[in-house]
C-alpha cells in the first residue's frame, strides 16, 4: 500500500454555470409544418408566455437542421431513485458500481437492464422486482484503490433503490401537440429519454454531461493536452413531435504515458531534475502544476511482483518536496522516506527519487515516475490562453462539412444498435438524413448616419456594411489628448509615432470628429514601472502645456501588454475618470486607413448610428418611448475557488436606442441571479430619465413607458428564478422611481447546438452559413411558449450559431414580427463594429462590462486574478469576501459615456 501522510481538507471542486440550455426543439412530422398555429388549450400552463403567433415577415428559406426525429415510446417507464451509501462518490464511482450491481450482483432483478444517469435517476423499461415496497437495499462489493491481495478487505458500498414514480410517454405526446402544461412529469420523462439515449456512448467513451469523445479524430496541441471529436445529443420536444439534436463537439484530454512527460511537457521542460524541488523548481511552478494535475487520474506501474496492477488513483495534490526526503509513519510506527519504501516494495531504486511525489485517495504518497497516465481522461480546466487558437482551428468548421461530420458520426451513435433504445420502445429517423424546415430572412434595419455623409442612409447587406463617406450620427471632439507608449523607442521610433498620429486624425476626420489639437504630447515609458503615475505625469504635463487636463490617453502596448493594459484601463475608468484607447505596436504601425476608421467607432462614447425610425417602428415610436436594458453575469473559470462573480445591466439614455450607459457590480461566487438588480436598474432608468430632459429637450413626462429587458447567461431551468427573483427587483426600481413602464423579460441564450444551413448552397452567404436575418420559429421551436431562433449576423469562420429568444414576461404585447424585428435591429447598433453583431447591443455590452470588472480593482493590489487560482474551505470564503471589499466604482465622469466600447 503506499505510504500515507496526515489527512488534508481536500482537493478543490470546479462548479460550472448551472443548469442545461435550452437546446434544440423539433416540430410534427418531417417537411414542413403547416403554417397554422396548433390548439393550445386555455388551460396549460407555461413558465414564459404563451406564443402569440408565427412570424410572417420576411422571404422564405428552406433550411436544414441539425435534429432528427425520434418517436416516443409507447409503454409505461418506471422512474427509481438510487441512493448510494457514502453519497459523495464522482458519477465515474457512481457508474461502477450501477454496472456491477446490474450485471454481476443482482443479473436477476436487473434483466433487461436499466438506464442509469450517473446520479439520482434509474429508468426502466420494466417493473423492477423490488418486493412489496418497491425499495431494495443491495451491498455492491469493490476492492479499495491501490492495495494488494493481502491488505485491507474489499470496501462494501449500499445501494438502496426505490420506485418513485411511473412516466406515461402520453404527456409527451400531448406535450409537444400543445395540449399539456411543461410540469415536472414532462421534465422527468424528458430526461428518461436522454438517459435512454446516452447510455450506450456513455459505457463505450469519455463523456461529459452530454457529449461523449472518440479518438478517431485527434490533435496534439502541446502543454500535456490533446483534443478528440466528440458527439453531442440531446432529446428536446418540438412542435408536434420529439427531436435529437446532434451536433459536434471538442474534448480537452490528458495526454497518456508516463506522467513525468505529461508534467514536463505542461511546464515546458525536458529534463527531469526540473520537477524537483530541491534542484531549483519554483514553488510557484508547483502550484501551477498541481492545479493542472488536481482530478487525474493515475494508474501505478510498480507494484509487487505476483499481486495486481492497482487500479486508477485520482490526484488531489503534490508533496512539497521529493520523495527522497518525504516521510511518512509505517503501521508499526516507524518512519521511512517515500523513495525508500518503493525501493522495497520494488525490489528496485527509483530513477529519480529527488522528484516530487503526487498525493492520492486519502494522503497516499506516490513518486511520479511510477504513475501512468491512462488514456481518454476530460481536463476541465481552463485551457492556457495561448492553446485558444487551436482548439478553434479544430473545432471550426464550415457549415457543410460540419453536417457532413455529425453524418459521419451516426455510425458511432448507433442508434439501431443500442439494446437501450430498443427495449424502451425508441426508434431515431436516421436515414432520410437532417430534418428540413422552414425558416424566413428578416429585411435589416436601414441605417442612419450624420450631415455630411454622402450616403445618409444604408440597407446593409449580408449583415456588414462599410464607413466609406460617412459620418458618425453624433460624433465627439477631442479637445486635448496625450499618447503614452510602451514600446521601445528602437522599436516604434519617433516617425512612426508622428505617422501614427497622423493616420488616427485623419481616421477622426475621416467619421466628422474634431480634434482640437493635432499634435498631442508624445512620452515613452517604461511599463515596468508604476503605470498610474506615469500617466498622471503625462495627464499634468498636458495641463501645463494646454491649460486643461486631457479628455483621451492614446496608449500603445507592447506585445504581451497584458498588465499594462489593465492598469491603464484601471486608471482611466475608475481613477481618473478619462477616456482611454489602447493600440497594439504591431498593429498600429504603418497601420492603413480602414485600421483608423475602426478605432475610431470606439472614441469618446459619441453615436456612431442609429436606426432610421421609419424602419424599426417599435424602437422610435414617439408615444411610447422606450428603453432597452440588457444583463449579464459572468463566473469564474471551472475549478476556481475564492473568486467572485461579476454582474452588469446596460441600457439606452437616448430616444434613438443607440448610445448606452453600464452599471456593474460583484457578487457571491457562480450565484446567477443578479442581488443588485434593482439598484441598478434605479440608476439607469434615473439617467435616461436625466438625459431625455436635459439633452434631448424632449417635453415631461420624459420617463419610459416601454421596459425592455433582456438577460443573457440564463439556462432554462433557471427561468423560473428570472420571473421570481428579478422581474420584482426590475419592477421595485419603477417603483421607487414612480414611474410604471410595461414591461418584458426576454432571455437571449447561446449555450445551444441548433444549427442551420440552407438546403440549396447557393442561397447561403459567402461562408456557406444561412444569411444574416435568418429567423425560426417553427419545427424548431418550444410547443407552447414564445420563442424563436435568430441569426442575425453574417458568417465568418465555421458555422453561425443562432441566438436563441424566450420571451418570460410580456406587458407590451408583442407578436412574433414586432419581437423579431425588435431583436434584429438591436444586432444593428452595436457601435465597435460595421456589421451586425450576434446577439442585441445592450446583451454584448453587458458582456463586455462584465469582462471588464476585473479593471475595477487595484492593480498593484495584492489579489490574485489568475484563473487558476484556487482556495479551499475557509479561505475561500476569505478571498471572496477580500474581492467584494476591494471592489473599486465606476469613476462619475465615466457612468455617462460608453467606456465599454
């Protein structure tokens, strides 16, 4: 058995964002459904509203989905609780022990077998033969991790399963013809269906929650990673008939072999003597490693000869020093050194005893060369910044030949093959390959731009548009400004500066901004050194020069200006309160004219463009002004502990819904409802208030009487704590306010694998994907509430991905069309970019925001932002409560203007 030490509190645990998107929903029948709304009765009940029609705007588009239709069984399945005893075993434990209870201890009660989700949930095909009280206790038997023959006995784990309810498939039928609410009998027999589906992939590969990975596509992308194909699918119920969704999907995994290699290959080495502690190895190089290890497992190649090979050991730690100086306390009370006792257990030394040892089950020591690296293991840590660009070169694809990959992967579904399926009554509808829909491409918003534009007006096309000849709709002055670099001088030498300069006021000019001075204050400095003070020295300098302090900082970054960038956007947002613009040397240099037109849709908060009222007569209408929120949060990375989670809500101050302002906030780790909601929302709704009276001169009453609120990051099984937990906070800051806008909740979701792709290639845009406007609210589709998928950008790179809209909450009263072109429009405006963008403005901005939280905090500070930083138990807590209080506020000149550009 392997040495022990002194037990620890514990590996850290990684919690990702709660709950399951949305996903795919199919509708009745393949082809087309008719274009009539189905029945649905009076009497359902539904989390979000009701749907009040299909849209009807827009050109027709035959598309394909990636979704194939599933029918829905036709017997009774039964629903059994299981309970483990101890219960805080991993699913993988979870699963074993199912298997072998099923196969090997009790074959007779579990004959067909049953479908297990690694959890709480058993369904069977077949009542179960538990005896009159439908429960039965079983003692499934495994041998301990790591021991021989000789030690201690066979652990004995209780498995207690209980029949908790029968599903009748019947509530799917009615459910999906719109004739049965979304209750939780619906839910569960959903989920049976997924499990049905899972099961098979599930024993056969690496899986995650419901995604399983096969090597028969792989890449090495270094740092001890390799990326494998992997199948996603899900069962989701559509209008008039039940769907799988399948798509691809990309799996992190540990690189197999020795895990000395995978250690040196992770930190960059190649020489053993670099993981020994006492040969120079950083004690911060350790941390880094261990957070890498921390979960995987390790299967020992060095065990006695004539007893078994141990089965895998989960690594929770690594020792703080080699194993040749690490002891531990025998049976017998006695102390030896980790290196001296594989030696004897060996009958041989280690090759590498200075090394560190890796911590195991319940403090077991073992030295790093006797631990292999068994294949197929998911890392679900961060991945290095630096790996992103491969994994998006792997998982990228163009539209056709992803469809063409998820077809591929139909032979390892095997859907007529899984005993699963057929025993539960299942059949998949594989073989007229993806389901046909319909689908409508939206007319985009006309645009408009500023006097002294020789197009005043644009109809954008495909989704883009350009800035040539045109001016922003309300663009600003820069009065005085100074540029900082941080660049070397030999580098980024005197005239390129000046060529710089040059090329950004001519881009100003260029879009109708005025800029006061042409040849602002140039310094080089050191970014080494104390940032916030070389740019208030440059700030001082320009009061003495210009007689006022300046109202933008150009600042021009390095290579890796990671750090500079941050305290510059510290100092501007929350110290000073000036506008700041960072610019890549690289990029900046000898940049051409196009390169100055972009930075300058970033400048100073101005409006770029807005929508011509005519267009998007539910944004302009006069009579009912109207303003659009939108809310994000974001947590920290997985297996992250002692971190906060950041909130934001964006909205309009302007009649035009254009120019925005941020509010943000912390918040309880991974907590997804917003606490601040309601003070938020006061301050917003208080400056579009402020705004509309004292810049527009519009006449009082200047409040809003339409609230738009959208909410991104949410899964659908948190929709009810939306309706619950926020829309009264959104309704308290009215409130307060006196004022009562109608209001709507929508939820914008991305977290989905519905793809679409035009049935006749020459209909789709220049990257293969469906055009920019694409609209479905039909086969793919909730059966009863309101929802619709959009996508409203061109592509690019690989397959669009639409955005998914459930309207929760409606005062307004919005049809398909008007919420539609709603959302469509609000894609225009987002001011970083000529193109349509992905998700509405006030959505991306949020996002934006909340990425840009981290800047609130002191950078010279003593917190550690690293994502992989990780606290356990108390220190946690600690750390959390250290980042609220060092929560730094948005600096007044800034809350006005749009510093998130």
């Amino acid at each position: 058995m392997p040495p022990r030490i002194a037990p620890d509190r514990g590996a850290p645990r990684g919690r990702g964002r709660g709950g399951p998107p949305r996903g795919a929903r199919g509708g009745a029948g393949r082809g087309v459904i008719p274009v009539g709304l189905p029945s649905i009765g009076a009497n359902i009940q539904t989390i979000g509203v009701k749907r009040p029609d299909y849209g009807k705007a827009g050109r027709a588009l035959a598309v394909y989905t990636n979704s194939y239709v599933t029918s829905i069984p036709d017997h009774i399945i039964r629903h059994y609780d299981i309970a483990i005893d101890p219960s805080n075993l991993a699913t993988r434990l979870n699963t074993i022990l199912i298997k072998k209870l099923q196969m090997e201890v009790a074959p007779d009660v579990f004959t067909p077998s049953a479908v297990y989700d690694g959890r709480k949930n058993m369904f069977a095909a077949r009542e179960l033969p538990l005896g009159p009280t439908n429960s039965r206790e079983f003692d499934v038997t495994l041998a301990p991790a790591g021991t021989t023959v000789s030690e201690r006995p066979p652990k004995i784990y209780k498995v207690k399963v209980t029949k908790v309810n029968e599903i009748n498939p019947e509530v799917l039928t009615q459910f999906v013809q719109g004739r049965y609410s979304h209750d939780n009998m619906v839910l569960t027999a959903i989920m049976s269906l997924n499990v049905v589906v899972r099961m098979h992939p599930s024993e056969n590969y690496p899986y995650n929650a419901r995604s399983f990975f096969t090597n028969k596509e792989t890449k090495d992308i270094g740092k001890g990673i390799e990326l494998w194909r992997g199948y996603f699918q899900s069962v989701r119920p559509g209008i008039g008939r039940m769907l799988i969704n399948v798509d691809i999907s990309t799996g992190m995994m540990y690189k197999p072999g020795p895990l000395i290699s995978l250690c040196l290959e992770f930190l960059g080495q190649t020489k053993p003597e670099m993981l020994s502690p006492a040969r120079g190895m950083p004690d911060r190089e350790r941390l880094r490693l261990q957070r890498f290890l921390s979960g995987l497992r390790v299967a020992i190649n060095y065990t006695p000869a004539g007893n078994r090979q141990s089965p895998p050991r989960v690594i929770k730690k690594l020792s703080t020093a080699g194993a040749d100086v690490t002891s531990f306390q025998l049976r017998d009370g006695t102390t030896q050194t980790v290196a001296r006792y594989f030696q004897t257990l060996g009958n041989r030394p280690l090759r590498f005893p200075h090394l560190l040892c890796v911590e195991v089950g319940r403090g077991a020591l073992l030295p790093l060369e006797v631990c292999i690296v068994p294949p197929g293991q998911i890392m679900k840590k961060q991945l290095p910044p630096e790996k992103t660009k491969d994994v998006l070169d792997f998982s990228t694809k163009k539209p056709q030949e992803r469809f063409q990959s998820i077809k591929n992967g139909l032979e390892i579904l095997a859907y007529g093959q899984s005993e699963y399926i057929r025993q539960f009554g299942m059949s998949v509808e594989t073989q007229p390959g993806f389901l046909p829909i319909s689908s409508r491409v939206l007319d985009p918003p006309t645009l408009k731009y500023g006097p002294g534009s020789r197009q005043p007006t644009i109809k954008p096309r495909d989704g883009a548009w350009n800035m040539i000849d045109k001016r922003f709709f309300d663009p600003k002055v820069i009065e005085r400004w100074v540029v900082v670099i941080y660049e070397g001088e030999r580098r980024f030498s005197q005239q390129v500066a000046k060529d710089m300069i040059k090329g950004l006021v001519d881009g100003c000019k260029s879009v109708g901004m005025i800029v006061r001075d042409e040849n602002p204050l140039v310094k080089w400095e050191n970014g080494q050194g104390r940032i916030a003070q070389q740019l208030r020295n440059a700030g001082m300098e320009c009061v003495a020069r210009t007689k006022g302090p300046p109202n933008l900082i150009v600042v021009v970054l390095p290579d890796g200006g990671n750090d500079i960038y941050t305290a510059v956007k510290h100092f501007g947002d929350v110290t000073m309160g000036v506008a700041t613009q960072c610019l890549k040397a690289a990029k900046c240099s000898r940049a051409k004219p196009q390169y100055w037109a972009n930075v300058c849709l970033k400048q100073l908060g101005g409006i770029n463009t807005i929508p011509e009222p005519t267009s998007v007569a539910v944004l302009s209408d006069p009579h009912n002004p109207t303003i659009v929120l939108g809310a994000d949060v974001i947590h920290p990375a997985p297996g992250t502990e002692g971190r906060p989670s950041f909130t934001s809500v964006v909205g309009n101050v302007d009649s035009d819904n254009a120019k925005y302002i941020a509010t943000t906030s912390v918040q309880t780790s991974r907590q997804e409802m917003i606490d601040d909601l309601q003070s938020m929302c006061k301050k917003i709704l208080s400056m579009y208030i402020g705004y509309r009276a004292s810049v527009e001169k519009k006449p009082k009453p200047t409040a809003p009487k339409r609230l738009i609120f959208f909410r991104d990051g949410v899964s659908e099984g948190q929709f009810q704590q939306v309706l619950d937990l926020e829309l009264p906070l959104i309704k308290a800051a009215c409130t307060e306010l006196n004022i009562k806008p109608k209001i709507t909740v929508v939820v914008v979701g991305k977290r989905h694998n519905v793809r679409f792709v035009p049935q006749d290639e020459r209909q789709a845009d220049r990257s293969g994907n469906c055009p920019a406007g694409t609209v479905v609210d039909r086969e793919v589709g909730h059966p009863t509430e309101f929802d619709f998928f959009l996508q409203s950008h061109g592509g690019l790179l690989g397959t669009s991905r639409p955005a998914h809209y459930s309207v929760l909450y409606d005062e307004n009263g919005f049809n398909a069309d008007s919420m539609q072109a709603l959302a469509f429009a609000l894609c225009h405006v987002y001011a970083r970019s000529t193109r349509s963008v992905s998700i509405p403005a006030p959505v991306y901005y949020a996002d934006i925001v909340c990425s840009r939280a981290k800047n609130h905090y002191d950078p010279s500070g003593t917190l550690d932002f690293s994502d992989t930083a990780t606290q356990t138990g108390d220190e946690a807590n600690i750390t959390l409560e250290a980042f609220k209080k060092a929560y730094q506020p948005l600096h007044a000149n800034m809350s006005k203007v749009m510093y998130f550009q």
